[in-house]
C-alpha cells in the first residue's frame, strides 16, 4: 500500500507542477499580449517622421521601429499611454501626433485647410461672376449688332422696292 500512495502522491505532485509551470509561463504571455496591444493603440496614434503618411506602426522605417521599441520599452518601466505620447510630444513636437491639440500653434494646421477651401471658392465665383457678366455683354452685343444689321437689310429692301417701282 506504501507504494500505491507514493506513486499516486509523486502524479499528484507532478500534476500541480505542470499546471503551476503553466501559469507561470501563461501570465507573461498574457502581459505580453497587452503591452503589445497597447504598443499598437499607442503607434497607431503617431506620424511616422519619415513617411509622414503612415503612423508608426504601419511604417517600416527604421525611426519607425526605433520609436516603437521606445513606446515599448516606456510602456515596460511602467510609465502611461499618456506618458508615452507627451514623452514623443516634448522630443518631436505636435507634427508627432495624428490628432494634435488645438492651440495656437496649431491653428493653421487645423483651420487652414477650411480657409483655403474658402479662399479657393470666392477667387472661382468672383471669376465665374467676371465670365459670366462678360458673356451677357457679348451676348448683348451680338444682338444690336444683329437688329442693325436686320435694319440695314430691312432699309436696303424698301429701297429696291422703291427703285423697281420707278
């Protein structure tokens, strides 16, 4: 009987260090999935300073990776995804941002688009206008100048008339 409880103490001891040794190796995994996601939320809000285009996640740039393995590492020593973004903000400025703040150096990177569009909208009705007012005055002119013409045909008329009478 000794050695039916021995064996069956030495599978209950092997059982509980498989499933300790699983959690133990389950739980970086885990962490290391979340730090990888928030890597990801975090780059996926910041420009790549060489493509300009991509954020830094989408970019293969080597900056690129260098300031993802920096968010990581920030992200590592426990530091918040608001920390990180400051952090790349104070190093890089606003352009560093996808959706940077609105402030006064910022103004014409948020409102400049609109007042261009603007712009562009009155120089092409105020043009419209002009070719518009223009084609009217020709169009005015060609009208006299056909009634006179109609004019002159109609006075050439009555003097033919006037001479086959005679």
């Amino acid at each position: 009987m000794n050695k039916f409880y021995f064996a069956h103490w030495i599978a209950n001891v092997c059982i509980v260090s498989v499933c300790a040794v699983g959690t133990v190796i389950a739980a970086p995994i885990s962490n290391v999935a979340t730090l990888e996601t928030q890597v990801q939320r975090i780059t996926e809000e910041l420009r790549c300073l060489v493509c300009q285009n991509q954020s830094i996640a989408d970019s293969h740039a080597e900056l690129a990776v260098q300031l993802k393995n920096q968010v990581r590492s920030q992200l590592q020593q426990g530091k918040s995804e608001s920390q990180v973004k400051e952090f790349m903000v104070q190093r890089y400025g606003d352009f560093v941002l996808y959706r940077p703040p609105v402030k006064t150096s910022t103004w014409l990177l948020w409102f400049g688009p609109a007042i261009l569009f603007l712009l562009a909208s009155l120089v092409l009705g105020r043009q419209y206008r002009r070719a518009h007012q223009r084609w009217q005055v020709e169009a005015q002119n060609d009208s006299n100048d056909s009634d006179s013409e109609n004019a002159e045909d109609t006075e050439g008329h009555e003097l033919a008339n006037k001479n086959k009478i005679i």
